[in-house]
C-alpha cells in the first residue's frame, strides 16, 4: 500500500499571517477553516501548521509555555478540531509543528527547575556552574546566568527557549505523552522542529573557532551521539498510529548529514536545505544538488522539494522577483522527485517586505542581529541593514486575499505590516485570470495528481544544458518529459518521436512545430508526455 504523503504536496500555513476569522488581526483556526475550500480548489492534500499552543512568542510561537492547549490568539480547542474535521472532511491531511528541543522560559517544568538546585525537575534541563564557549544560533551567548540558584542554563536559541535534557528519560517520556495527546487528537503527524538539536555532549567541550569566517563551527552542540536512536524511538512511537506522517527540520545543508536522519526506521523524510536554501539563484548548483541528492540517498528515502518558508526569504525575491523564474521554480518544485512544499502565498507571488523602522520589527532574530551589530561599531543604519537581512519578518507578512482593507487578511490592525505593494498581487485578482501565477500553480498541482510518474518515478535522465534543465520520470504506466529553460534565450532539445509526444503544460502560449526536436522558449517550462517504450531524450 503506498503511503499517502509519497503523493502528496504539502501546503505551509504560517499561524498568525494567513487569515483572521474574529477581526484582532492575528490569524486563527477560524480564519484558515473559512479558507479550506481555497486550499481544496488550488490542490494541495497536507497542512503544515506552525506552533498553535500557548506561548509568550519570544519566537513567535516556537517558544511553548503548555503543549496541551491552543493558544488564545489561534482560538480555542473547539476551533482546533472544528478545523480539523472540516480539513479531513476535504480530504486534507495536517501536520502540526512541534519543538521538542525546548520550552518556553514560562513553562512549569522550568518554572520548576530553576526553583532550587534540588528540585525534582531540576534535571529536566541543562544547568552548570560554569559556561562554555558555545554560542546560540541566535548569536550572542548560549547561556543564561540563573541568580537564585547561581549556575548557567543552556539555551541554543534565544535565552526564553531553555534546551531540555533528552538524556533525563522523564523528559522523553513527557514529550512522547505530548505526541500522544495530538495524535489522538487528529493529527496526520509532525514537523520536529531543530530535531537535531536533541542531544548535547555532556562533556560540554568548547567549540571550535573558524577565525577566517569568523564564526563559531558549532561542533558539539548538535548532530552529537545517540541523536538517530532518539529519532528511531520517536518514529517507532509515532507510526504506532496508523498513516501518521514525520517531516525533521535538520539543520544542515550537509547531504551526508541530513541522510542520516531519514528512510527506514527513521523520520520519513527530512527538508532538503541543500535545495531549499540557496541564497541565490543558479541554475548549477541547483542541478548539482539535485543529482548528488540522487546520488547520497538510498532507496528507502525521498527527498523534499521547497524554496521558501517562514525562516527564510521568499524565492521570489531570492531568485530575482520574476514571474517567469518562479514559474519554473515551482514547476521544479512540483515534478521532480520529492515531497513538495509550498509556502503560503508563493502561489500568488508573495514578495519580501523590509522595514526602515526596527519598531515595526517583529523577529527576535533581526532584532538581536541589530543589537548585536550596534554593539559591534556599526551607525543605526548599518544595524537596520543587518536587522533586516537576518529577520525572518520578511516572509511572515499577511496573506494577500483581496484589495479591501488589510488586504482581505483582517478588519483589525494586522499584528505586522502591510507591505504598501501588497494590494497589486492578490488572490482575488489571480483567481480569473488562466495565465495568472495561481492558475499556474493549480495546472502544476493538478497535473502532478493525475500522472503517477509525477509522484513515484524515478528519473530516467537528468541534465543539465547551459541553463537548460531536463529530466524524464517514469514508472510502469508513463514516462514524463520535464523541461526547464532557465536562459533568455530559446533551445532546442532533440527528443524520440517528439511528433507524437503530447504537450501537458508550458507557460508559454506560443507553440513551434517539432518533429525530432522540441523548441523551448526563453523562460520557459515545459512537461510533455511519451510513449512508455521510448527513450525519449536522445544521448549527448
């Protein structure tokens, strides 16, 4: 039998951007149970919702106080299973965030710990008398000096998310409870969060210094040793429940790191920041990723297609803000071979926001990045500048529905800004229009859920022409011809009986005649369909 998320594109929902259902102008269950028939008619089959319970949002969210309840701003718990009965009722799989690695400063357990040195959950976290050299990923210091108890307290991230000690076995047995309650609750799985963060060296040994980049090379602060029996006893849990689904953010671009993580007994899959990450584009390294992905991975795992999230720049505005580019971006994204990922508004061509005003800053880490950068030397506008190229902000602005108010997101005052450009790309406007970036993205999906060779084949080629890359997936039933002209300039791809091959989608309207070739526009995407005895491509 195969496993639903095999063919299956996920779809993220960033909580409290996309829609406000009662009007404070923070997005809530209500809100995104108005949307699923949106998200039924665009084509997606899986939610992945960012953190929903309670919590201060030192991290937005990521920072949890009580992993049994629902946040207030989100709604209540009724709305939650209202929402997830409506989801399942469109057939709609959803998978919920969860941060394993730590908890919120606020939550009991630590309110317990830091009481007294003595305290029976004292050992639920990690305390020393004396720090390390260890930095957080947020920069600055991973410790936090405790002056009740007089020692340190570790934290990887901010100073308000305190690192649990996985090697306490009450911690694990507390967040396997927290796993049950959801799972019986409804929940199709979950995103682990930094799942590779669990384990921590108890030796604690300084980090390396990489004094020519001038940065910490986080060494034995993650990736350490017993993390993948830890991931085994997760899945092995969480599988328990029939068609439950785990998705681990690793933090690595590291190929040989990340494989580790997934397939067999392990997490089913993890996101692929090797892809997904790029700072720029280039259609190189893209196509090198691809292939030394195909190359690394076994042939129990699959890897995981995404270009932009809520922790990083949207691809459109990293790849150079061009239709056409993210055009064939997404039509990469949703025909190679992977577990697709969509963030929210990508499919209508959402672009970054940038502040000129720290005030309207959200992101603790653009916000630390400006401290930090102020106490380095550099002016208020320096700071700003680095504020803004480390804040996540410019991914988390609200959906874009319509050209009233808030752009359809809120009749209240949004809890972040409104970027002045917002109202000239709306999914009202796109709705009705076929050569739209969301009728394209309804093509692609659609596409992708009637031909099997688009959710299981393998590829029988893959190049890579001077900007122009190809690759043929088949399985038993089809092969599929995907082409992707990246250049601004139009090519030409010798095929095997291209006469009869059938065109599927191209984002370009005008067609040239094709008898043993097949002309590609500049910027242009195209996927044809060939008859399962041919070899298609003809060899270079």
């Amino acid at each position: 039998m195969v496993k639903w998320w095999k063919q299956s594109t996920f779809y993220e929902i960033y909580m409290p951007s996309f829609k406000d259902g009662n009007g404070d102008g923070i997005g809530d269950f209500s809100g995104i149970t108005s949307k699923l028939d949106y998200l039924k008619e665009l084509g997606i089959d899986g939610l992945w919702l960012t953190p929903f319970y309670p919590s201060p949002k030192v991290d937005n969210g990521y920072d949890i106080s009580d992993y049994y309840g629902i946040d207030p701003d989100y709604g209540t718990m009724a709305d939650f299973e209202m929402f997830i009965q409506e989801a399942h009722q469109r057939g709609i799989k959803v998978i919920a965030d969860l941060v394993l690695n730590h908890t919120s400063s606020h939550h009991p357990w630590f309110q317990e710990s830091k009481s007294a040195k003595d305290d029976s959950k004292r050992d639920w976290y990690i305390w020393r008398d004396m720090p390390n050299n260890w930095e957080s990923f947020f920069g600055g210091p991973a410790w936090e000096y405790d002056s009740r108890t007089n020692q340190y307290y570790y934290h990887a991230f901010a100073k308000e998310q305190v690192d649990l000690n996985w090697a306490n076995p009450e911690v694990k047995q507390a967040m396997f409870d927290v796993m049950k309650f959801w799972l019986e609750k409804g929940i199709d799985g979950f995103r682990l969060d930094v799942i590779n963060f669990l384990k921590v060296k108890d030796s604690l040994q300084d980090n390396p210094y990489d004094w020519e980049k001038k940065e910490q090379i986080h060494l034995y602060d993650k990736d350490q040793e017993g993390i993948i029996a830890t991931i085994e006893e997760i899945a092995e849990f969480v599988h328990q429940y029939p068609d439950k689904f785990l998705v681990g953010e690793v933090g690595s671009e590291d190929l040989e790191v990340l494989k580790k993580y997934s397939g067999l007994h392990k997490l089913d899959v993890v996101f692929n920041f090797n892809i997904g990450s790029m700072a720029e584009f280039d259609t190189d390294r893209l196509f090198g990723q691809l292939v030394e992905t195909e190359k690394i991975y076994d042939s129990t795992q699959i890897p995981t297609l995404f270009f932009s999230s809520h922790d990083m720049s949207r691809h459109i505005s990293r790849f150079g803000g061009d239709n056409d580019r993210a055009k064939l971006v997404a039509t990469l994204m949703l025909t190679a071979k992977g577990v697709p990922f969509i963030y929210f508004g990508d499919e209508i061509g959402m672009s970054d926001w940038m502040t000129d005003d720290l005030s309207k800053m959200k992101d603790i880490q653009g916000i630390m990045g400006y401290t930090l950068a102020l106490e380095a030397g550099k002016s208020p506008e320096e700071a700003l500048m680095v504020a803004n190229e480390k804040s996540r902000d410019k991914s988390r602005t609200p959906m874009q529905w319509n050209e009233q108010d808030n752009v359809g997101f809120s009749e209240g005052l949004p809890w972040i800004t409104v970027p002045d450009d917002a109202y000239k790309v709306t999914v009202e406007e796109q709705v009705n229009n076929p050569e739209s970036m969301l009728s394209f993205y309804k093509k692609l999906l659609k596409l992708r859920k009637d031909h099997s060779s688009l959710q299981f084949g393998d590829y029988e080629v893959l190049r890579n022409e001077e900007g122009m890359i190809y690759f043929v997936r088949m399985d038993s039933v089809e092969k599929i011809l995907v082409v992707l002209n990246f250049t601004d300039q139009p090519r030409t791809l010798e095929v095997e009986g291209a006469a009869s091959m059938k065109l599927l989608l191209s984002t370009h309207r005008t067609r040239l005649d094709r008898e043993s070739a097949v002309t590609i526009l500049a910027k242009e995407a195209m996927i044809l369909k060939g008859e399962i005895g041919n070899d298609l491509v003809k060899e270079r």
